[in-house]
C-alpha cells in the first residue's frame, strides 16, 4: 500500500512541473513573437553600429603610417575647441552692463575680438586639415564607409553653418556699447544757456562734456571702429547732439528764419529780423557751433581721419539750423530793391565777413560742402544786390526831378532822405563795407576800383539832388513860396551837413555858400511879400487940423482896410507854408514881425483914435500890434503828416520801386 500511494504522488508531481513547463514554454513562445520586429531593427543597425564600434578595420602598419596625420589635424582642432570655451567664459560678462566698469567691459570686449580673430583664422584651417584625413581615410579604405560619410557630413555642416562663430555675443556686446554711448552724452548734454542779452557776450563756451566722459566715449569709438560701426555711433553722436543745439536754438525764438518772401512786403518790413538775424548768426557761430565743433574734434579725434568729426559737426550744424540762416539771407536778396535793403546788405556782408575766419575754421572741410555752397551763393548775392542798388541810386535821384515840389515849401522828403542816406554811406561803420563789396564786385568783372570811385558817386548824387532843388525851385507859380522853399532847402543843407562825412566830402566853401543863399532867399522873401504890407500903411495926406480931420479919417480907413486885406490874405496863404526847421522858423517870423508890427503900432498910436471912435471901429482897427504878433510868431508850424509824392514810374509804366520807398522810409533808416 505504501508503495503505491508513493507512487501516485510521483506521477502527481510530475504532472505538475510538465504543466508548467508548458505554460513557460507558452510564455516565451508569446514573448518571441513580440519581440520580433525588434531583433529585425537590431540586425538592419548591427552593421552601422559595428562600424561605430570598430569603425578602423586596417591592419596595424596602414594606421601606424595614418597616425601622424590625425594628430597633426586633431591638435588645431583641440586648440579651437578651447578657444570656443573661452569665449563661452566670457559670455556673462558681456551680457552684463557696462555702465558699472566701462573699462573692465571693453578689456574683456577685446580679448572677445582677440579669440574671435583666432578663430576666424584657425577654425577653417582646422576644418580642412580634418576633411583632409577624411579623405585620406576613404581613399584607403582605412574606416568603414559609412563612419566616413558622417564624418563628411558634420564637416560640411561646419562649412555651410551661417552662425556666428561666438553664437551672436560680439553683436550683443557692441549693441550695449552704443546704448552706453548714447546714455554718456545724453547725461552730459545740456543746452547752452542762452543770455537774454547776446550782445557782447564774452568768451567762447568751453566744452561742456568732462573729459573723464570725453575718454569713455573715445574708448567705446575705439572699439565700434575696430568692428566697423562706427557709422552707428556717428548717427546716435549727430541725434543726441543735434537735438541739444536746436534745443538752445529754440531759446533764441528764430522763428522768422523760415519766413518766406510772400509773408512780407519790402526789406523794412523784416528790418527788425535782419538786424537780428546779424546778432544771432554771429551768436551762433562764435559761441554754440564753436563749442560743438571743438566736441566733435575732441570725440572723434581718434576715430579716424578728422574728416569723421568735421562730417559729424556738418550734419549736426546742417540739420540743427546753419542752413535756416543762410536761407533767410537769401530771402533778403530776394525782395524788392530799395535803399534800405542797400544798407541791409551791408549789415549782411559785414557779419558774414567778420565770420569769415570762424566759417573757413568749422566749415571749411568737405563733409560742409553744403554750408559752403550756400555761402558763397549768399555773399555773391548780397554784393550783386548791393551794388546794383548803389550803381542805380544815381539815376533813381533825376528821374525825381519830374515830381512837383511840395506845396508848403517845406524841405522835400527826398532832400532829407538822401543826405541822410549819404551820410550813413559814408560813416565809419559802413563806407569800409561798401569800399570793399564794390572792389569784390569790379574784381569779378576784371575792373579795377579807383579810390575815388565810390565818393565820386556819392558827390553825383548829391549834385544830382542840388539840380532837383533848383528845377523844383523854379516850378513854382507864387515867387515868395518859392524864396521860402529855396530858403528852407538851402537851410536844411547848410546845417544838417556842416559836421557830418558828406560836409566834410563837399567842403566848408560849399556849405558857406548854402548859408549865404539861406539869407539871400530869406531877404528876397520878406520884400515880396511881408515887406509890401507897411507900404499900405502910409501917412500921406493925413493932416490932423480941424479941417482935414473928416478926410484924415476916411484916409486911414482906406488905409487900414487895405491893410487888413493884405494882411488876411497873406496870412491865411502862409498859414499852410512850413519850416521844418524851428531855429530857422523863430528867425524868419521875428523878421517878419519886425517889418510889420513896429509900423502897424506907430501908424495906430498916431492914427487909430480916428477910427476908434466909429461905430464901425472894429471893421479898421481889426488887430492891435500884439494880436498881430501873436498871429505872426504861430506862421510856418510844422503840420501833422504832411508828406512829398515820390511815385516814379518808368518809361515801361512800372512804379519806382527804389525811389517810392525813400518817402516811405525816411523816417525808418536806422
């Protein structure tokens, strides 16, 4: 029995471990199936893997004789593997600001250039060598092919990779270098304070960037120069420092530089601006672009040729407003002519001349080709105009001579304007200026200028004004208006000369002359006319007797109402005739009242008390000897807006409008 139940559980056992040996046979069998594919992908790789792995299959003298190659192409290739760690290293600090040590930055900037050089020489170099041995390699069957192919692939990848050997960090670097630069000038740029008076400011504006900024910026030049952007450092210099200069312009209010001919009517409607214009422009010129030349200089002195700085100064002065100034001027040349405008252009000339130094000095390189063209155009203008008006002057005087005098027998405006006129022509101020425009003006011409030329002309002028005074002189219809006109002239000329440069141009005998036809006309015009007055009152026939008393007294009314006629007449004739001048009108009028009122009075003391007593007195002893004084003393008072038509016109019907303008500026020429 025991043997038996042994047995059985044997058999039960065995049962058992062959179930499960068939339930793990199943289990592989599923995993098998599964992992097929698998061993398919494995087996296509085995051979790339295997040349991975063992990728040099050449017998041990082929790769001794290759050994030497590969070292000598591996070694560069290590040293440029450094380089570019190196310059991994310094990529935190270049990526950091600048403005903490500007110094340290462009130090580590530069040894960034330095590794950058090494590698843009070596790093072909380096390549080729390796393509060289790959080459070698596979002309020897010495590597498996498709190890080789990669090989040619990563090298040709190197070859054609656009990148930047530093991945972009010398661009980021430079970037915060300008942005540097802009900071530095703007925190040190300030507009030039402008005083309220520009008249005789002293000296020149020192540079007003420190020198320790002056270095820092040299320092960032340097290095954008050597990296070839320069040109962006030229374009922020010219924004941040054109934006200061027309910042102080502004201060100045040059609005009425961009006023445009249409905008005004003759040169004395912007004779305020020219005036200003002179002080301004020799303001800016001497003390604002002097200062910004002189920063320019200093800046870019060791950029490159001094050409860089003066381009940067021209760009700056051309946009900031140089240009607005020399494009006014020309708007003067361009009005109409008159002789105000004359003396105009020689306030022009004269501050561009005395500028001249100052323009050659700051503008006289290429880069201010503009500026200088301009200018020069600007002065050929001026004198042109100038002289074109001086030259006409002359004629524009006798074509005057048709005019009518004036009705009062007052001095004619032109009589006033053009002595005046000359004599501003001749002063210390302005002859220089004019001497000089026409030598300028003959030279372009190839004429020579004769010292006597200009007051020759002068001199012509004047005669030509004296013959306008004699003709005017003549065309009068009453003769004692016109002895109080050629009175009145001859008088203006004698005492507004005598002292002045066209006095002393004409002569003392000359002047002498005009003072004694002053008191030739004066006599004249008394006994033509005042002096006719006493006549009437005459004392012939007037015997006082008892008798002769009725016939005395019907003598003296007579007498007395043609007085009075006369008188009347006369004085409400001469009550709208004017002397201008008050020494010469007190002097006339005593005269006058010296040749009527001593008379009037003894003819009325001996006389009057025949009339006196008539019912009708007061139709005869209309005045007493004071009332006539006072009546006479108020003769010749100048009159409130009185003026002389000039209005010339020419033989092609347009007005005059050189000679129009002389009455209307007589009393504007400053």
């Amino acid at each position: 029995m025991e043997g038996g139940r042994g047995g059985v559980e044997r058999l039960v056992a065995a049962r058992r471990t062959l179930r499960a040996s068939l339930e793990k046979s199943r289990a592989l069998g599923a995993a098998l199936t599964r992992a097929g594919p698998r061993l398919d992908e494995i087996r296509q790789r085995l051979p790339s893997l295997e040349a991975a792995v063992r990728p040099i299959r050449a017998d041990r003298g082929a790769l001794a004789a290759v050994g030497g190659h590969i070292d000598r192409a591996v070694g560069p290739a290590a040293a440029v593997l450094k380089v570019f760690d190196a310059v991994h290293g310094l990529e935190r600090s270049l990526l950091a600001d600048p403005r903490a040590d500007l110094f340290g930055y462009l130090s580590v900037l530069k040894r960034l250039e330095e590794a950058l050089r090494f590698l843009s020489e070596n790093c072909g170099l380096a390549v080729q060598w390796l393509d060289d041995i790959v080459e070698y390699l596979d002309d020897h069957s010495l590597a498996d092919p498709r190890f080789i192919e990669a090989l040619k692939a990563s090298l040709d990848s190197l070859k054609l990779s656009p990148s930047a050997l530093d991945g972009g960090l010398l661009v980021a670097a430079l970037d915060k270098l300008e942005s540097q630069f802009r900071r530095l000038l703007a925190d040190h740029t300030v507009p030039l304070l402008m005083p309220s008076d520009i008249v005789g400011v002293p000296a020149i504006a020192p540079s007003p960037i420190p020198v320790s900024v002056i270095n820092k910026l040299r320092a960032i030049l340097e290095r954008t120069t050597a990296n070839d952007r320069l040109d962006r450092c030229i374009s922020i210099y010219v924004d941040v420092r054109g934006s200061n200069v027309r910042a102080s312009l502004r201060a100045l209010e040059l609005e009425y530089l961009e006023i445009t001919p249409a905008e005004f009517n003759g040169v004395q409607s912007i004779e305020g601006y020219i005036q200003k214009w002179c002080r301004h422009l020799e303001f800016v010129i001497k003390h604002l672009f002097e200062a910004e030349f002189k920063v320019c200089i200093e800046v870019f002195e060791r950029a490159g040729p001094r050409d860089v700085a003066l381009s940067c100064f021209a760009e700056i002065a051309a946009h900031a407003g140089m240009l607005a100034f020399l494009r006014f001027g020309k708007t003067v040349t361009e009005t109409r002519k008159d002789p105000i405008k004359l003396l105009k252009l020689l306030d022009i000339f004269a501050t561009l001349n005395g500028l001249r130094l100052d323009f050659n000095r700051i503008f006289g390189g290429k880069a201010c080709g503009e500026i200088q063209n301009q200018t020069r155009d600007l002065i050929k203008r001026v004198i042109d105009g100038a002289c074109e008006i001086f030259w006409e002057l002359l004629h524009q005087v006798e074509l005057q001579r048709q005019m009518p005098p004036p009705s009062d027998g007052a001095v004619p405006k032109l009589v006033t304007f053009v002595t005046d006129y000359c004599n501003k022509l001749l002063s210390d101020e302005r002859l220089p200026v004019l001497t000089q425009v026409l030598i300028i003006n003959r030279s372009w011409k190839q004429e020579k200028f004769q010292e006597r030329l200009l007051t020759d002309a002068i001199l012509d002028i004047f005669k030509a004004l004296e013959a306008n005074f004699e003709t005017w002189s003549k065309s009068y219809e009453d003769i004692p208006l016109s002895y109080l006109f050629a009175m009145n002239t001859h008088w203006h000329f004698y005492k507004n000369l005598k002292g002045t440069k066209l006095g002393e141009l004409l002569g003392e005998a000359k002047l002498k002359e005009h003072e004694q036809f002053k008191d030739y006309h004066a006599t004249y015009f008394l006994r033509e006319s005042w002096g006719k007055l006493p006549a009437l009152l005459s004392r012939e026939g007037l015997i006082l007797f008892s008798g002769g008393r009725s016939k005395a007294r019907d003598l003296v009314k007579q007498r007395l109402k043609a007085f009075n006629k006369s008188f009347d007449e006369m004085y409400q004739k001469q009550s709208t005739w004017v002397i201008s001048d008050k020494e010469l009108r007190v002097k006339l009028c005593h005269s006058i009242v010296q040749t009527i009122v001593p008379s009037y009075r003894s003819y009325m003391q001996n006389y009057g008390p025949l009339v006196e007593q008539d019912a009708s007195a007061s139709k005869y002893a209309k005045y007493t000897a004071q009332s006539l004084e006072n009546m006479l003393d108020s003769l010749f008072l100048q009159k409130p807006g009185r003026t002389m038509s000039l209005n010339v016109r020419h033989s092609n019907g347009k007005l005059n409008s050189v000679m129009t303008s002389m009455s209307r500026s007589a009393s504007t020429v400053s």
